[in-house]
C-alpha cells in the first residue's frame, strides 16, 4: 500500500484489549489507541475534516493561513494538514500546555503564540480571543474554532464511531471518552447510538469544568470553574460540538487520579498513552467495577501519546512536586530502594 501524503495515513486506529488493569472487572474493556494516528492523536481526524469542510465552503483559499486556539493536538492535525495543502498555520497555546507540545508544533514549522491560561475565555489575552483578532487581522485567513465548527463532531460521526462499531462487530455496549470541545465523545456516540440505542455513553470530565454540573441540572455554574492541570479534558465554556442527549452521564477524574493511571497504563499495559487518556481509564474502570456484567463491551477512546507529557506525569520529580506519587512502584529504582 502506498499513500499520496501523510493525511492519508489518518484514522483506522487499533482497538486493543486491557490486560492488567481491568482484573476483577466483569465483561470485556477495550481501548482504541488514537496514537496511531500521524500526528499522535484523534485530533487529526477532526483537524483534515474542518480544512476540507473549508475548502469545500470557499472559506480557505489558495496561499491562505489557518489559525486555531489548540491545545496542541488539534494544532498537530492542521500542521500536517497545511503542509500537505500548502497553507500555513498560526496556533495560540495557553501556557499550562506541556513544552512538549509547542516544540512539536514548532518542529513542523507552525507558528505559536502562547497565551496565559488562568484569564476569563472573552478576556483579550485569552487564547481563544487572540486566535479570534488574529483571524481578523490577517487576510485571507481561516479560524476553524473547533469548539463550535461543526465538522469536528462530525469526523468523529465519519470515522471513530464506525470504526468501532465494525472492529466490535456491533457487539459495543458502553462508551467511554473524555470531552474537551466534545467532538470527538458526541460524534462517535452519536453513530453508535444510532446502530444501538441501548449503547450507553460516558463522558469524562475534570474538577474545575462544567459539564458534569450542566448535564445534572441544567445549569451554567460558574462555581465549577477553577484552575486544573489536565490538559485535552474539562472545559470553561460550553461549545457547540458537546451534544449532552448523546452523552448518559459524566463521572469526574481528578488530576492525581489521572497521572498515575497514565502511568500505570504504559507500565502495565505497554500504552505510552497521554494525561487524558488516564482520565478516561481511570473513570472507565471506577464505572465498570460497578456496572459492567458478563458480556458487556465497554470501549475506552485513547487520545494521544506520551511523549507529549515526558516532562509532567512522566517525570517523577514533577509528580513528587504535585504531590502525586507516593506509590513507591511507580517511582524509580533509587525510590523503591529508598
Ligand atoms: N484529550 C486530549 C489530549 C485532547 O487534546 C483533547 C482535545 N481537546 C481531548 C482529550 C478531548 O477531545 P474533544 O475535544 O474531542 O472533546
């Protein structure tokens, strides 16, 4: 097989069965491992659909430059889709991102504008509010904003949901993800419920976001908003790509909880996963011991891969600082020795 460009390596990821962690769980927990994608995430998915839904449209034009507020994964699958397209691409981070991250983008000769994280989203040093003037600013330029573009939940719609629906062979009966701008959880659960309704969907939220709060009543509680380390998950706002009928319920994962599950996921499991995809499992896991029987399928979405956290939850020194790692097995040899 032989590919025209990069892009077209995207998608068809592998769903891999969890060996170690899922004992005493009744019921089968397989996890669909994202970082195969070219750019390392399931961000790809959602970054080439939002440039072609745009060129489709006539709103990106030859010579043009896409600018986004990512958080880095997203700026990944638009890099990589502006230079198979010729485009060129301004990001704007916030500064709680990992460094990894923005050299990544860096390396692939994106431009990186990063921003502070702990200002209000309409606040003008805001990451999304600097995307927004840049847009303005520059000619001939392309702000997908994959909080609210629509083509993002429906790439997930396109691919990850039937992907999953095929390699399960139909047999998928829970759905677990973590939701950020929500495409990917509401694009993929809302295909699988279309195939079953009785499929039952799991969104993954951090302390300091308002999903899980809204979902439960409805309500916009600023209360919910305070500042997090987990990086992909949780959010501030409430974008127009998470679709709360599609989603059943929201379980909430705390930082620490998160970080050691990702590092137990790349000891255990042999997945050099990233923060978020902690977060999934160790949510997931939490549900299934309760809920799950004999004969269920439950489905975990990995999002990305760790060599974007090598100098946060990977780092021992860094998790000794948070206050995260007090499992001597998870440390190092001198630890263990000590
Ligand atoms: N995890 C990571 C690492 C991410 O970059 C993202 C994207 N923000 C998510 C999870 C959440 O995905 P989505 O935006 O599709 O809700």
């Amino acid at each position: 097989m032989i590919y025209n460009s990069i892009i077209d390596t995207i998608g068809n990821t592998p769903l891999i069965r969890l060996n170690k962690l899922n004992k005493g769980i009744a019921g089968e927990i397989l996890v669909k491992v994202e970082y195969f994608n070219p750019g390392n995430s399931m961000k790809d998915r959602m970054a080439i659909k939002m440039v072609e839904d745009a060129e489709k449209e006539g709103i990106l034009k030859p010579g043009g430059t896409i600018i986004e507020g990512t958080s880095g994964n997203t700026g990944m699958g638009l890099a990589l889709a502006g230079i198979a397209k010729g485009y060129k691409c301004i990001f704007t981070m916030a500064d709680k991102q990992s460094k990894e991250k923005i050299d990544i983008l860096r390396a692939v000769g994106a431009e990186v504008i990063v921003c502070p994280t702990n200002v209000a989203p309409d606040d003008p040093r805001s990451y999304y509010a600097v995307a927004r003037k840049l847009n303005e600013d520059i000619p001939n330029s392309f702000y997908p904003n994959q909080y609210d573009n629509l083509s993002n939940w429906r790439a997930h719609y396109e691919t990850t949901g039937p992907e999953i629906w095929k390699d399960t062979e139909g047999s998928i009966t829970h759905f677990v993800a973590g939701v950020g701008t929500g495409g990917s959880m509401s694009g993929s659960s809302k295909f699988l419920k279309e195939q079953n309704k009785e499929m039952v969907s799991i969104g993954i939220d951090t302390y300091g976001s308002v999903f899980k709060k809204y979902k439960e009543t409805g309500e916009f509680d600023e209360n919910e908003v305070y500042p997090y380390l987990t990086e992909g998950i949780g959010e501030d706002i409430l974008p127009k790509n998470v679709d709360f009928s599609v989603i059943d319920q929201f379980i909430k994962v705390t930082d620490k909880d998160a970080a050691v599950m990702t590092r137990r996921l790349s000891r255990e499991e042999g997945l050099f996963v990233g923060w978020s995809c902690g977060s999934a499992v160790h949510g997931a896991l939490e549900y299934a011991k309760e809920n799950l029987k004999k004969g269920d399928v439950m489905v975990i979405l990995l999002p990305d891969h760790g060599t974007r956290y090598l100098g946060k939850v990977y780092n021992d020194d860094w998790m000794r600082n948070h206050g995260f790692l007090e499992d001597k097995a998870y440390g190092t040899a001198r630890d263990i020795v000590a």
